[in-house]
C-alpha cells in the first residue's frame, strides 16, 4: 500500500480540529486518514508554549522537512577527496578505477562515484565523463558472421577461475561503419589483464592471422594455451592460428559479449582515446608517436576488477 505524507493543507485541518477539542480518531475520519498517523503527527511535531503543548502546522511542516533532508545519503568527503575524483574523471579514469586504486586518500566505493555523478555532485553530472557516456543502448552488429568453430562451452571450466596464465581474448576496435577499413586488432591476457593493441589495415582473415601470431608468437608456448573471440569473419582463420601458435580458439556466443569481458572492457578503455567517429586510418598513421595508446593502456594495470560491475560473470558452462 502506498503512503503519503501529510501536506500542509491537512496539517491545518489538524489544528483546527485539534484546537476544537476533537479526539484523535474523530480527527482521523474528517481528514482520511489513519487515527496512528494524527496522533503521531501531533506528538513528533507539537510545540510547547509555556509548558502547554500546542500544535502548529507550519511549525509541523518545518519540522518535517529538516526530517527529510536527513533521510538522502550526501556528501560525506573532504573536499580534498572530490578534487581528486573529478580530476581523475576528467583523464578518462573509470570510477572502477578510482576506487580501487591505491593512494594516500580514503576513497568512496565505485558505486557511490557513480551515485555522485548521477546526482550531480560531481563534474555537474557530465555523462560524458564516463566510458559509455551515459548511453545504455548497443549498436546492432552490422558486420558478418561466422558460424563455424568450437563453441566456447567446450572450453576447459578452468579458464574462468583465472587460476594460469596463458588464456587470451581476442577482439577488433573500429571506426565508425563506412568511414575507414583500419582498425585495431585487440588481445586481452584474463589472469594478467596484459593488453595488446595492434594496427591493421584491414579486417580480412588474413590480416587478423597474422596480427595474432606475431603479437603471441613472442610469448612461450605456456602462455598462449587458448584464444576465445567472436563470431566476426576476421576470425575464420582460426585452424591456421591454431596450427601456428599450438594452441585452442574457441568462439563466444553470439550476442553475449560478456563472455569475453575483460578484452571488451579493455576496449573501453581504448574507446576514451579513440572513439567510432575518429578515422582509424588516419589515426594509425600516426601510431608509432601518438602517447594516447600507452596512456590508456597503462590506466588497465592500475586495479584487478575484482569489485567492478563489469566483470565476467563465471561458473555458467
């Protein structure tokens, strides 16, 4: 059952009525209400005046008020400790991030960042701040589709404890669609959250093979034991990845990207530097000087996930 509080209108038909001499549940029938609710309102909200108690309703409904601005979780923070947030909302640091960073201050929870963005207290409650920029709506996949494969489920269950080391994710970070070939092809370490970021001229199959092996190729063979990606066509080479680089690839289900979690959240972080509506081919041309890569890769190794909202849900397969 719903409850509404009393209005002012109703705390003067209280006054007047209770000045009148009428009981509580005489009270309580000529307004609506329940008789619990007139006396509580008139024993938490009466005035005393020379030791008599009175009742008031723009006294009450003050009273009510400062009750109520209680009631809202606000800002318990030194000032020092939201400076330092909003810079490092403004460097395109996550609120995962900021939380579970270690420093000298005595930080809020991730949820509580976004609580304070969401109300304001932050950054003037910009979206755009944050990886998603306030958007919670996906792009419908436009690209081709590769049906062949082992499906992820056959994956050993041991993968999802991040126990070993030596189990990748495999992705591509594009432009906007139409507006350039290029585009980055994106490898994520699960145990580690080691991200490579490679430039490529293209999204064929052989292109995508061969950035693959020559970015694990320089690892051990004990650490590249299995590779798990998408359904996109770049990837329809994976017996050829299998032969060169000895190891399994296995394919996510379609539509469940979180299967893949940390390489897609990695990705994000690339997406603050590098966002659909750049043109990646100019961009590469400029790879091998621009800072921004290693900048966004290096905030990656800064915290371990462990409390984000993101992180891969395990134990389903």
């Amino acid at each position: 059952m719903n409850y509404h509080h009393l209005t002012i209108e109703e705390r003067s038909c209280i006054r007047k009525y209770y000045v009148d001499g009428l009981s509580y549940r005489e009270i309580a029938r000529l307004i609506g209400r329940n008789v619990s609710t007139v006396s509580r309102e008139i024993r938490r909200n009466c005035s005393h005046m020379y030791d008599i108690p009175t009742y008031y309703p723009h006294t009450a409904q003050k009273k009510y008020l400062l009750r109520r601005s209680y009631c809202h979780r606000g800002m318990f923070h030194s000032q020092e400790v939201l400076d330092y947030i909003e810079e490092k909302l403004r460097a395109t640091w996550s609120p995962e991030q900021i939380a579970c960073t270690p420093c000298e201050l005595k930080l809020p929870s991730w949820r509580t960042i976004y609580r304070w963005i969401y109300e304001k207290y932050l950054v003037n409650g910009n979206l755009k701040v944050l990886r998603h920029k306030g958007k919670s709506h996906g792009v419908k996949e436009t690209r081709g589709k590769y049906s062949k494969g082992k499906s992820i489920r056959k994956r050993d269950k041991s993968v999802y404890s991040r126990e070993e080391a030596g189990h990748w994710e495999a992705d591509t970070v594009v432009s906007g669609q139409g507006k350039s070939k290029a585009c980055f092809a994106t490898l994520a370490e699960r145990k580690t959250r080691f991200y490579i970021a490679m430039k490529m001229s293209d999204r064929r199959a052989e292109t995508m093979e061969n950035a693959i092996v020559a970015a694990l190729s320089a690892f051990p063979p004990q650490l590249v034991k299995t590779i798990t990606c998408d359904r996109g066509t770049e990837f329809a080479n994976w017996r050829r990845i299998e032969e060169r680089l000895h190891c399994e690839v296995y394919f996510a289900d379609p539509y469940c990207a979180w299967q893949k979690g940390t390489n897609e959240n990695l990705n994000g972080l690339l997406r603050e530097f590098y966002p659909k509506e750049f043109c990646t081919s100019i961009l590469l041309r400029n790879y091998g000087t621009s800072s921004s890569i290693p900048v966004a890769l290096s905030l990656t190794i800064h915290w371990d996930g462990k409390d984000s909202p993101h992180q891969e849900r395990s134990g389903r397969f």
